[in-house]
C-alpha cells in the first residue's frame, strides 16, 4: 500500500480515522477484506499471491497498515512484509505492539513503514534496510507512503496536506472529503493519490476509509475494489459486526 492519511484525536468522537489507497501491480491478485478464521479475530484483505495483508483490524480495535519504502530493490530471501501486518494484528493494543516490535531487526524485512494505532495511541515502526526506527506518533494529521522519511517524496504529501487544510480541517466528519482526497490525479501520476500507470500495469488498486468511534459512537469502515475514482466505496458493516465494533444501523446517505 503506498498512501496511508491517518487523522489521531482530530474529531473528538473519533479517535482514528484513516484513509488508505493501494498501489500494485494490477494483474497481482488479491482478495477483499473478509473476517480471517483464528484468534483474535481480524478483518483484512488478503494478498494472494505472498498470503499476508497491507491492513487490518482487529477486535481489540487496533489498526495496522504498512507501506512498502522506496529506495532500494527488494530482496527475495527476506520475509514478506505482508506477514508482519498478520503478526502485529494479533497485538491486544497498540502499545503492547510498540514493545512487542522493539528487537526487530532491519534484516528480516525488505524496508517498510508500519503505521499501528488504537483509541488510545498511535505508533510508526520504519526500517530503511539497514535501521529499524519507532516512533510515538502525537495527535494530528500524519502522511504516510512509499517516500517518507526521507526515501525521496514526489510531492504527495504536500498536495495532501493543501486539501485537508482547504476541505477536511476543522471541519465536521465529512466521508466525501475523504473521497476526494483519496482520488487526486497528480501532473505526475505518482505525485498524485489516485495512481494510473496502465502502460506499466501499475496503480490505485483499492482503498479504504476507517473510522473508530469513541465510546457510544460507532465505528465505520468503507471499502472500493478498485480505483477509487472510478469504483463506489461500499459499507462493511457486517465484517465490523463480526468484530463488535459499530451497532448495526441504516447506512447514511453518504455510505450507501
């Protein structure tokens, strides 16, 4: 996945939000999210050509995602990065997670960004190849791809950070400003969040938006198989039932 916005304490009656797009090879095939058998119990999409995933949630409401980073070409005897989002969503909380990934070392991964949160913290593990690097992440608007941390940004984050000044900050939840958000087309395509490389088999795959209610509010999550600007953004209702997250309601009209 190479574009995660995750907004921490920035509307009071939701600790997370998050909006996320995938960028991959189109022809890789893969699965849409679905309640994975075992415990905890998890709803994730699945990659199916490594087996592993590039987000989830689990029933003890901790979120986790991981961006690939750029910089370096990977290394086929490393483990997938995929497999260490399915580790960190067996965490009961994001911060036992955060100790839990404190001997990991740079060798095991090709390099990656892992962003995990909860309702009460968020966390980013990166490795640049060489270093593993944690991170206390405080409440705000955090920018997360393939480029951060130094690995040579295209722009994106600054053209994500304009629109959430003009259209989603302080502002009440809005879901189609995170819509538009997940579906800017830059000059240069990879500058934008909604990637169209056809000719080299490349882009927006899917994305998602989550939303985690504080407590008595419920939780959300949206789901487009597909590019984003072009594939309707459907409520996943029953997979965050099966987890006991959210009350079972009548979509709103900016979720059907």
């Amino acid at each position: 996945m190479c574009t995660l916005i995750a907004a921490v304490g920035q509307w009071p009656e939701l600790p997370l939000v998050v909006a996320a797009n995938r960028d991959e090879f189109l022809a890789r095939p893969a699965r849409p999210p679905f309640l994975w058998p075992g415990s905890p119990r998890v709803v994730s999409p699945r990659d199916e050509l490594a087996g592993g995933t590039w987000l989830g949630l689990s029933e003890y409401g901790v979120f986790v995602a991981v961006t690939n980073r750029a910089g370096s070409p990977p290394d086929p005897a490393r483990r997938s990065r995929g497999a260490l989002v399915v580790e960190a969503l067996t965490a009961s909380s994001a911060r036992s997670l955060h100790q839990r990934l404190q001997p990991l070392e740079a060798t095991t991964h090709n390099p990656f960004h892992l962003f995990y949160a909860d309702r009460a913290d968020a966390f980013i593990t990166w490795s640049d190849g060489h270093a593993v690097h944690h991170e206390v992440l405080a409440k705000g608007l955090h920018v997360i791809t393939e480029r951060s941390f130094d690995a040579g940004d295209l722009g994106r984050e600054a053209t994500i950070r304009a629109y959430w000044a003009e259209h989603v900050a302080g502002r009440a939840f809005d879901v189609d400003a995170l819509r538009g958000l997940l579906t800017i087309h830059g000059v240069d395509p990879r500058a934008g969040t909604c990637v169209h490389l056809d000719e080299f088999g490349y882009g927006s795959r899917s994305a998602c938006i989550l939303k985690l209610g504080a407590a008595g509010v419920a939780s959300s999550l949206l789901w487009a198989e597909g590019r984003p600007c072009q594939k309707p953004f459907l409520s996943q209702e029953e997979l965050l039932l099966a987890l006991g997250e959210g009350t079972r309601r009548e979509a709103t009209a900016s979720e059907r």
